[in-house]
C-alpha cells in the first residue's frame, strides 16, 4: 500500500517538489566529494547571521569498545523547519535562538535530549572557537585540532580529534551546505567507574542553511514545514585505514540524496550513487516519540552499491544489536552488526545508523 502524507499543506509539497527540481541544477555534492577541503573559515555557528537561520554540528563515533559500541553528538543552532528534523516539543522561544543536543551510547540507557536557550543556556563564540550546551558538552579547538568533552546521567568523556581535509558533501548548494570531515580521535568515556579508552575513526560534520526562520520567530506548524520524509544515514569503520557512509533521504517520498562515500586515510575518496537500502523486517514494536509520532524501526536491512559498469561495490546484510535511543531529529539511532562483500572479498563488522521516517504515520493510525 502506497503511503501518504495528508496533513502535508499544499506550500510544504509545492515547496519540496521546488527542491526536488532544483536539487540537479544547484548541488555540487558528488562532484566536490574527492577534492580536498580547503574552506575552514565556513565552519561557524551562524548565531544571528543575516543569511543562515541555522547551523548544525555532529560528532560520531561509529565503533567504540563494549559496552558503548558507539556515542554520538548531534547539535543543531536554530532550528532547522524541517518535517524530520524539528523538536517542537521542546524548543524554547525564538526557534532561531534555540539549541538542541541529542547524544547517547548503547551503554547509557537514559540518552540525552536537551534543549537550550541562546545565549543564556550556552556559549558560542566563532572567534574563541567554542560551542558550549550548558554543563553537557562543549565542543572548541580550530581545525584540524578540535577537542570534545561531555557529561550527562553518569557518562564523561573526553576526545581529541585531528580532523583531515577529506570531506564527503552531503548538499553543497548558495543556501544549504552539509559535509562530513573524515577524522581520528583518542579519548575516553567513563561510565558506571569503569574507564573505556579508545582510538580510531570518526567524523566531525557541518551544516549552514537558509530556513524559514531566516524570516519568522514562530514555530511553523507540522504540515508547512520542509517536507523532508525519509532520512537514514550510517557510518561503518571497515577497518583501521577506511570508512563508508551510507546515506539515504527523501523529499516528499521521492529520493533526494542515495549515496555511498568511501573515505581512506592513505588513499583518494569515491562516490557511488548506484545505492539500494532495503528493510528486511521491522520490529514487532511501533514506537512512540515523545511528540506522539509512530514509527517503524529496521530490525533487518540491506545495502546495495554498484559503480557505472554495474559492478558490485558493497552488499551487506545488517542486525540492529542495541536498543534504539530517541532524539536524531524525531527519529532514533543505535548499533548493528553486519556481513558481506566488499568490492570482491568477505567483509563483517559494526556500524552505526540514525534512522527517521515520518511516511508511516497515516498507515499506522488506520
């Protein structure tokens, strides 16, 4: 059965289908994908700019030691309007001068979801190169040295990052810019008095964009929002030396962005969008966000890559293996296991997933 989305205003579908056209036209992501990063001096946090209403911050590490297997940091300053990405139910005044933080690890069971009012509950200075959400997190350092603390229901961490010039684009466009900096870390998280130490790959990510509260102080309702509907994105640390990213978005349930990055330490990036993902099974459970919003959640999935002579690039197979923890947008994340090929040998591992779809909400009222 085909899904709609009824309560979607006739402005939010004239807008996403505007997106959906222009998206070819204006987006250089795939093609700037393996050049280097040479724009640092992009990366700040927009409070009060005249063109940006929001920027976005994240820090993932995609493979931790038991029992965290994984941690992440997802910021937003402003608040996006976006379908799948909006915590109405907890932003505070002006959406633009709100601050969210999602965080959690398979370890914590009680995950954070925070929201902060700028500039009373946080410091952000692009000059001192610091992002503070309260007693939470704080985030400084300039690139390629940057530094990540934490603290929250009995978890501390600490991290340093060397953050390279390899940089996978997700959107680069005039009005909205989104990539990933492939990066090593050294850290450690403590929890329960045991101390975890670890090291290895992660990400450190950025977003700016023009929204609708570049012009409005009010919170949109749900059906004027951007329409974006569907929204998986995965990181796999395949071995000490390369990456993936898996991504998958939707406008409008049409596909907007299908992509696999694969990023190396010793070696150029690459860009394939040839990319299936299918769900295998579904949790017996509907989930039940805090806003009242259902959703289905993969219990087993796939992925399919091919390059432009159709030769098989990755096919995997994936078990969710930790429990789903709210708050990546009105969506979950947590921690699979997964085996198959890549390129022409036997891969197995962990991975990290952020899952969110807001299509299923009318099928599962019925």
């Amino acid at each position: 059965m085909k899904r709609k989305l009824p309560y979607l205003s006739i402005f939010s579908k004239i807008f996403g289908k505007t997106l959906l056209t222009g998206q070819a036209l204006l987006d250089q992501a795939v093609k700037s994908s393996t050049s280097s990063f040479k724009t640092p001096e992009m990366i700040d946090p927009r409070v009060n700019d005249k063109l940006y209403a929001w920027s976005h911050y994240g820090i993932f590490f995609p493979l931790l030691p038991e029992p965290h297997r994984y941690l992440n940091i997802m910021i937003f300053i402003g608040t996006p309007g976006v379908l799948a990405f909006d915590h109405d139910h907890i932003t505070l005044g002006d959406p633009r001068q709100s601050a969210t933080l999602f965080s959690s690890t398979a370890a914590v069971e009680q995950h954070l979801l925070k929201a902060y009012i700028i500039p009373q509950d946080t410091h952000i200075s692009n000059e001192n190169h610091l992002i503070e959400l309260g007693q939470e997190v704080s985030i400084s350092g300039k690139l390629p040295h940057i530094q990540l603390k934490g603290q929250y229901h009995g978890l501390d961490f600490a991290f340093d990052l060397d953050v390279s010039d390899q940089v996978s684009w997700f959107v680069k466009s005039p009005i909205y810019d989104h990539f990933s900096l492939l990066s090593t870390f050294k850290g450690e998280l403590n929890y329960q008095n045991k101390t975890t130490h670890a090291q290895g790959l992660c990400t450190y990510e950025y977003a700016r964009a023009v929204g609708p509260y570049s012009v409005m102080s009010k919170l949109l309702p749900e059906q004027h929002k951007i329409p974006l509907t569907f929204f998986t994105y995965q990181i796999i640390n395949l071995n000490e030396t390369t990456q993936l990213l898996l991504t998958k978005v939707d406008i409008l349930e049409q596909p907007a962005a299908y992509t696999l990055h694969i990023r190396h330490t010793d070696q150029k990036a690459e860009v394939y969008t040839d990319v299936e993902f299918k769900v295998i099974d579904y949790d017996a459970e509907v989930y039940v966000a805090p806003d009242g919003h259902k959703m289905r959640l993969p219990r087993r999935f796939s992925w399919t890559a091919r390059d432009e002579k159709q030769q098989l690039i990755l096919n995997i197979i994936a078990e969710i293996d930790s429990e789903y923890r709210y708050g990546h947008g009105r969506g979950y994340a947590s921690a699979y296991q997964f085996k198959g090929q890549y390129f022409d040998r036997h891969v197995e591992g962990r991975g990290y997933i952020e899952y969110v779809d807001m299509q299923d909400q009318a099928s599962l009222d019925q």
